[in-house]
C-alpha cells in the first residue's frame, strides 16, 4: 500500500471542524452558508473514511503488537496471528475506500447533463440505431429516477432519430453518462435485408455537463437570435407559429435550435441553456487537453469521433474497445438494465487511472 499523510489527512479534519463551528455558531451569510453547507456535505463523506481507516490502521497495528510481545501469552498471541490476515484485509479495503475518496474530483459530476444522439453512416439503419440508444438511456433514466425532456428532434424517415437532443435531469447524471460520449456501431440484419446479410452503421453520442448561468458568462451581444416557424411533426399549430429559435454564439461559431416548445419564451430558454452547456463543455475541454497534454486516459479522450462500443445483435453482445470489456447482455443493455455493468466498469478504470496519476497506484 502506498501510505497515505497523515498530515494531509490532519488537515481535512480541522478543516471539517472549521466548516462545522462555522455552521453552528450562525454568523454566515445566507450565501455562505449554502457554500459551507455544500462542502460539509463533501467533507463528511472524507472524514467517516479517514476514521474508518485510521481505526483499521490502530487495529493491525494492536494485532502485531501483540504477536510481537515479548513473554506473550501464547493463547492470546496465537489468536492475534488468526485474526491478522482478516485485519491486514480491511486496513486493504480502508486504504483503497480513502484513497478512491480523495481523488480529485470533476466539479461537473453532479450536474445534469445534456444528451445528444446524432445518427451516422448507414441510412436509415442508423437513424433507426439512434432511436435504439435514445430508448436505451430512456429506460436507463427512468431505473435511476432522473427526468428526460427532448430539447430538439429530427425523426428518420423510416423511423428513429437523424438528430434528438434532451435534457437529462437528476443528481449525478454527469458523472454516470459522460463515458458515453463517442461513436457506437451497430451490427445486424436489417428488417428489409432479404438475403439476411449483417449491416453495420454508427450513431454519435455527445454527453455534456447542464450548465447554470454561474458556470459561464454569455455577452448577450455575442448572440445572433433568429426566430422562425418550426418543422417537422407538430400539426397546423407549428406551421403558423415562428417558435422554433436559432441562436448562433458569434466568437465560437456555436450554433443551438430549440422548436420542442410552443412558447417562443421556453424555447429561448431552453436554447441559452443548451449553448451554456456547449460553451462550457468546450471550455472544461480545452482546460482537460491541456492538463493532460502528455497522457491519455484509459477510458478515452471523450472525442465524438473515437469509436467506443459495438452492439453485435446476431451475437447478442456487447464490446466497449475502450477496456476490451465483452458482454453477451445485449438484449439486458439495450433496455437499459444492464448498462450499469458496462458503466461501472468505465469508472474503476478511469479511477485506476487517476490513481496512476496521482502516485497512489
């Protein structure tokens, strides 16, 4: 085990007894209380930790004594030596527990998120591939108690989705789907395949962090604002109203449209929201590539164009090429049950890298 400083962990401490007096002697501000509340939520869960390993540290460190002691009774010492391996175990379990908690953290993490699924090559088969995936982080979605709200949507002309965008609501969204980002192939035989031959097209998944507008500032003289009538689906309502909004972000070149809405408000709103999500996604981005110009994280650099998972339906598996995982659950991962175990397996390898990093490995 690589140790761990004490005086790093020292310093956690009081400061959790800082935060806490602070709290309680009821001088903060409205403001800062929200803030200090926020980080002793953060801190309890490092401090519970911190004790845990400490008194899994004091408990080994009881054991060897005992075994070590000189004129030992015999009995005594011979059972310390049965319960050491079991102690050694979870002093194993406490350190790497701490060690998980203590890594940096993505400030991003706890946000909602903004999910968009673009289909690729392969026609229709890939539009219809979209609407697989969609259905799929649906469902996901629904087991994990968040809320989806489509923010924009161009159907297929055999189904499926060329283009949807949604908000994806709840706690931690981000920090659940934002492995997800990259394309996805899928292989089987399409329903007018006559000679049963296997097709493979491609969907593109973007994962964005829901920015609030104190993440990132927006110069509304930046912006170029159109308004026009909505397309698609919709009825007689959406050819007589100009609700859809484009808005064009000039110093980027970033370019949102929101129709879902009948209310040319909510679609304006809906609109800044998602633009916020962009420019700050593109700015956490440039921030990532430059911390981390010399090294290239296992789980993948999150680029849209990196092919990450393949969906076999003549195999009935599933392959992430990012951590050479294989599951044979495709019916389980596509209905959205099964998605944790690909997602799980994502996060302990990006930690693992993240300890490497650190030195903590």
């Amino acid at each position: 085990m690589t140790p761990i400083p004490s005086d790093r962990l020292d310093a956690i401490l009081a400061r959790h007894d800082i935060v806490t007096a602070q709290l309680a002697d009821g001088s903060a501000d409205a403001g800062s209380i929200v803030q200090l509340s926020r980080e002793l939520s953060e801190l309890d869960g490092v401090v519970a930790a911190i004790h845990h390993y400490r008194l899994a540290e004091a408990n080994l460190a009881g054991i060897r004594a005992m075994i070590d002691e000189p004129g030992g009774d015999p009995e005594m010492r011979a059972l310390a030596a049965e319960e050491k391996p079991e102690a050694e175990e979870a002093l194993e379990q406490a350190h790497r527990a701490l060690q998980l908690i203590l890594l940096p953290k993505d400030a991003a993490d706890e946000k909602s998120a903004i999910l968009e699924i673009r289909a690729g090559t392969g026609g229709d088969e890939a539009a219809l591939f979209a609407g697989d995936l969609f259905r799929m982080y649906a469902k996901y979605a629904e087991s994990k108690g968040w809320r989806v709200e489509v923010i924009s949507e161009s159907e297929g002309t055999a189904g499926g989705y060329r283009e949807v965008v949604a908000e994806v609501k709840g706690r931690s969204v981000f920090s659940r789907l934002k492995f997800e980002s990259g394309a996805h192939r899928v292989q089987r035989v399409p329903d007018t395949e006559t000679q049963g031959r296997i097709h493979t097209s491609a969907a593109t998944v973007a994962v964005l962090p829901e920015a609030e507008e104190v993440d990132i500032v927006v110069n509304e003289a930046d912006l170029k604002i159109d308004t026009m009538r909505a397309q698609g689906a919709g009825g007689q309502h959406v050819n007589k109203t100009e609700s859809a909004i484009r808005i064009t972000h000039i110093p980027t070149g970033v370019v949102v449209f929101v129709q879902e809405e009948r209310s040319q408000h909510k679609n304006r709103a809906r609109a800044m929201s998602l633009l916020r999500s962009k420019l700050f996604d593109a700015e956490r981005t440039a921030k990532d590539s430059a911390r981390a110009a010399d090294r290239k994280a296992q789980v993948g650099s999150g680029d849209r164009s990196e092919r990450i998972r393949t969906y076999n339906f003549p195999q009935g598996r599933v392959t992430d090429h990012r951590i050479n995982l294989t599951l044979y659950k495709l019916e389980e991962v596509m209905a959205g049950q099964a998605l944790d175990e690909v997602i799980d397996a994502l996060v302990t390898e990006h930690q693992a890298e993240l300890l490497a990093a650190e030195g903590m490995a």
